[in-house]
C-alpha cells in the first residue's frame, strides 16, 4: 500500500498567520494532506481577535490547497490542563487523518520548517524500516530568523509518526529520549533517532507579541511573576553573545552554515 503522509498543524495566535502560511507553501508538496486545527480562545483562556479577522486568509490558505486541506477549529475546556487541551486538539487532528486513510503523520505547528532533504530522508526511513516514530533534534531560533541558541536543545520532536486505527496522544508510553508529553503516541514502540545532520528549524522565539507567548505557553503553570518579567527583559534586549535564562544559559549566536556546537 502507498504511504499517504498528513501535516497536522495545531494554531492558535493570528499574530503567526503569515509564518503559517510560508510553513504551509514550504511543506505542502511533501505531504499527501495538510490539516489546520485553530483555534480563537487559548488554553489559558485568552481570546485572540486578531484569528478571527485572519480567519478569510488562513480558510483561503487551506482551500488553495484543493482537496489536500482541511481546517477545522477547536475549542478548549478550560476546566482541563493546557496540556490536556493540547492532547485533546492532537487526537482531533489524528482522527481526520484517519479517517482520511493516510499511513503516517507529523504533528506540527506554524513555527515547524522541515527542508526538502529531511522530507526525503524521513520517507526513506519510513519505507525502508518498520520505525514507528522517527525523533529529530531542532535549530531553535531566538527574535530574529538569524539567532539561534547554542548548544542545540537536548529534547526531541517527533517527525514522522506511523499511523494506525490505535494511535492516539498518551502519557503512557516510553520514549528513549526527552520528548513533550503532549505529542507522545500510544502506538510508539520502535524508535528511529535521526542523527543532526536533519534538524528541524524551530521559529518558536521568533514573535511579533513575546508577552502574548509567555502569557499562553503550557509550562507557564511552573513560572513565577518574576520568571516571566525576566524572560521578557532578556528577550526585549537581546543581543548576540548573550546567555539566555529561559533556555538554561544557552547562548545566542549568528546562524550561518555548520554554526551549532555539538552538545
């Protein structure tokens, strides 16, 4: 049977509509199906107006797609953790997959770019051994698209996941790596890990409205008033050579070819 790959991309800001859309044009002839899954009020419960007057763009954006795209919208319990609503919104967008036919998936969001050649090497995987789940490394990138943090990150992302009618967002599973609890899959058991030759380019300090991000992030359950005035204070005065407190001391560096230090 001919894998059918869907891109799932959980969005919330309208602040972020237009990386959205780059992501979207970058990535849409690798893929078999792309699904958008927006949404208007945060997991923390703050609305955003600016997604509801993007909304005509971003339908537009998924209709020029024909029949490849799909949106659709979702509304969080916030009587529920930030990271159960994100599980929730993960298994809403596994489902459509599903009953789409497709094989395999990746669970993304606006601020995810993959280049041609991690395509075409995740596929290769995916055809050529019975991974269930291929683990990538990420470039992180921090207020400008030519900073990013040194060393890389020691945490994972999940590329290509197997899909099958059991797939679905746990906590129950084991990873052999560090890897976000909301985007672990119940059907994981083989575990193919990328070497860093593929990393993923992760846009995620790269924000019109950085306090709108603190505000909404998952883990801010664990910060302080304080924590968050200084992830700010360093974000708003960042410059190269600088040691950043949120990503544990790393440091920002130019991005130019071969930058990153091992870690």
């Amino acid at each position: 049977m001919k894998n059918k790959l869907a891109l799932l991309y959980t969005f919330w800001t309208g602040d972020d509509v237009d990386m959205l859309i780059r992501s979207i044009e970058q990535h849409k002839e690798h893929v078999d199906m792309i699904v958008v899954d927006f949404q208007i009020v945060s997991n923390k419960g703050e609305t955003d107006n600016k997604i509801s007057l993007d909304r005509i763009r971003l339908k537009k954006a998924v209709m020029d797609l024909d029949s490849k795209g799909v949106l659709i919208s979702f509304e969080p319990n916030l009587s529920l953790s930030t990271k159960q609503n994100e599980r929730n919104k993960h298994n809403d967008m596994i489902e459509v997959a599903k009953h789409s036919g497709c094989t395999h998936f990746i669970l993304s969001a606006a601020d995810h770019f993959y280049s041609k050649e991690m395509f075409d090497y995740g596929k290769n995987v995916t055809q050529t051994t019975d991974a269930d789940v291929i683990l990538t490394r990420m470039r992180t990138y921090y207020k400008q698209d030519n900073w990013i943090l040194d060393p890389i990150e020691e945490y994972y992302m999940p590329f290509i996941h197997k899909l099958t009618v059991n797939t679905e967002i746990t906590t129950r599973v084991k990873y052999p790596v560090v890897v976000d609890p909301s985007v672990k899959v119940s059907t994981a058991q083989k575990f193919h890990i990328a070497s860093d030759e593929y990393l993923m380019d992760h846009y995620s300090m790269v924000r019109m409205d950085i306090e709108k991000k603190f505000r909404n992030a998952a883990s801010s359950i664990r910060w302080t008033k304080e924590d968050v005035q200084t992830f700010i204070n360093e974000y708003q005065n960042a410059k190269v050579g600088d040691s950043i407190k949120y990503f544990q001391g790393r440091k920002i560096i130019e991005y130019t070819k071969d930058s990153i230090s091992e870690s």
